[in-house]
C-alpha cells in the first residue's frame, strides 16, 4: 500500500506471510509443519532529485513453528517440537542513485536486533546466529562521459559487518570486519571489458561458523570479464 502525500514522497507498508518446509517428524511421528513467517514494513521514499533516491524502511519479522528440542517428560533426547520463536526488527536506510554526470553511488545501513522470544532449552533474548547488529555497505562508480577515454571507468566498495554471534547459543562472537572492494571497466558501444577486485587488502576475516569451526571470508580475488552486446 503506497500513499504519494507529494510529488517527491511515498509512504507505504506491507504485510506479507510465508513458510518455509521442514523435514522430520516429531516423537509421537507426526510430519513437521512449516515454519511461518510473518512481516511487517513501513517505509518512507524521498526523491532527492530526478537522478539520486533515498528510502528508510522499518520492519518487524516474526518465525514461528521452529524446531526446538522436546524437552517433555518421557521423550527421549534427539527429538524435537515445533515451540520455538524468533523474531527480527530494524531499520534500514539506502541511498542510491546519480550525484553528478558518470559518478553512481548505491549506500545502506542496516540495524537489526535479531533474537530468541520462545525456546524450550536456550534463553530468551538469545540474539541470532550470524546476524549483525549492525551493517554498512557502500558502492560508487565513477565513468568518464567525453572524450578520448569515454567509457572508462573504476568503482570502490566498501562493506562492514558488525559483531555477531556465532550459534544460538550465543557462546563467542564473530569479530566485526571492513572489506574494500574495486573494480575498473571499460564500454563503448557493445563491448564490455571490466576487472574486479574483492576483498582489495586481502584482510583476514571470518564469515561463518557451521557448529563445527569458523570458515574465513574469501582472500583478495581477481575476475576479469569480456563481453560483447548484440
């Protein structure tokens, strides 16, 4: 639902329902239903001018029917019930769009307290694995317009992703990191050349933990791609 008080500004909210399949049966063998999820958002879009935009968002996600251990009088351990909560909420502003002739720019900053409401066995409050609290990214490009170097052009990313915990159980955290990403291209006409470099410095940082060890993001890489537009 958007609303257009003015030409430049729309409000809008939704509200929208899903569900994810789950495998498995309970103890009394009974198939698992899926878990649902259910979201709400509100939002404010600003055009700043006819080339640049920016959006702020709120929203309120909630899972539900999520497999937590059956902790009941009589079942054995290994088995599961559909008892647990989770829910999401935050903010996310991005800015996007043209500041001047050839120079793109798309930037965002997400805040977002995700955490346990409903557990038979981990507390309450427990924040969710891998979900920073807080997430920078920024991505500019600059391409010249005239001239003998017309279509070339290089791009600069820069990406932060707090503290997270590692599992529900919230026992060590991920360390936050900074990654910087770049790139050089060339257009002109149909043919598309470009270089990209991520993970520029070759910082060490981890990504994920699979309960079993912590993986570490990709070091510096190089893809360079060619193309041709018919």
């Amino acid at each position: 639902m958007v609303y257009q008080p003015i030409q430049p500004i729309s409000l809008y909210a939704s509200y929208s329902r899903s569900f994810t399949p789950v495998t498995g049966r309970s103890f009394e063998g009974d198939l698992f239903e899926p878990e649902r999820g259910t979201q709400y958002e509100v939002g404010v879009k600003a055009d700043v001018n006819d080339r640049l935009s920016a959006t702020l968002a709120l929203y309120n996600l909630t899972r539900t029917n999520v497999l937590t251990a059956d902790t009941r009088p009589g079942v054995p351990l290994g088995f599961s019930i559909q008892t647990g909560e989770q829910r999401s909420r935050g903010v996310e502003l991005t800015v996007q769009g043209e500041i001047l002739p050839g120079w793109n720019i798309i930037a965002g900053y997400a805040y977002t307290d995700a955490q346990l409401t409903e557990d038979n066995t981990l507390p309450e409050g427990n924040q969710l694995a891998l979900v920073p609290e807080n997430a920078v990214n920024l991505w500019t490009t600059y391409e010249i317009q005239s001239g003998d170097f017309q279509g070339l052009g290089v791009g600069l990313g820069l990406f932060f992703v707090g503290e997270r915990q590692a599992n529900l159980a919230n026992e060590f955290q991920l360390p936050s990191y900074l990654r910087t990403d770049a790139a050089i291209f060339y257009r002109r006409n149909q043919f598309r050349a470009a270089l990209n470099f991520n993970n520029l410095f070759d910082i060490t940082y981890f990504e994920n933990f699979n309960g079993r060890g912590v993986s570490y993001g990709a070091p510096l890489t190089v893809q360079g791609t060619i193309s041709w537009q018919f």
